[in-house]
C-alpha cells in the first residue's frame, strides 16, 4: 500500500502509526519462489506530497531485486547440497571419480 498522508487514512489508528508516530508509508511485497516472504517498506515521520508512479516502480523493482536474490541464495545452498550428495555416492565406489573442470 501507499500512504502519503497516514493521519487522513484508514491506518490514522493502525498500531504502527500511533506508537511509532508514522505519518506516510509504501511498501510492497516481496516473494520468494511465488510465496510471500515479506515487504519491503519506506515510512516517514511527516506527511509529504503523494508517491510518484516512478517512486513506486522503483520500490516494486527493489522488492524484485530482494526475492530474486533470497531466491539464488536458496537455490544455491540446494545446489550445494544436491553436489555434496553425489559427490559421496560417486566416492563410495572407488571405481567412479568426479572431474570438474
């Protein structure tokens, strides 16, 4: 969602905008391999002029970058794992070796 004025919105009572004191906000979701992982979020203190379409695109090609990322870290680690199991079953038979070039 974006805020760019939380005091004249529907959040005006959201818990984060009384306690922490916010008064504008944009975040949006970040996902990982489809599933929702979390947001990615700006907030601010005081109000300020309404968000931009390019602030927006922005911040969505931010929270892109960010699953993508957690993606490739993920995919990795599987990666590495997957390399590590074989690499033990190719060992275990004394006969087979693994070249990697």
């Amino acid at each position: 969602g974006r805020e760019a004025d939380l005091t004249e919105s529907a959040y005006r009572d959201h818990p984060a905008t009384v306690k922490h004191g916010l008064r504008a906000y944009i975040g949006l979701p970040i996902t990982v391999d489809g599933a929702f992982f979390g947001s990615l979020s700006l907030s601010a203190f005081e109000p300020r002029e309404p968000f931009q379409p390019a602030e927006e695109e922005f911040l969505r090609l931010l929270a892109q970058w960010v699953g993508r990322e957690i993606e490739n870290r993920d995919h990795l680690a599987a990666l590495g794992e997957a390399s590590l199991g074989l690499r033990a079953a190719f060992t275990a038979d004394k006969g087979c070796r693994i070249v990697v070039l």
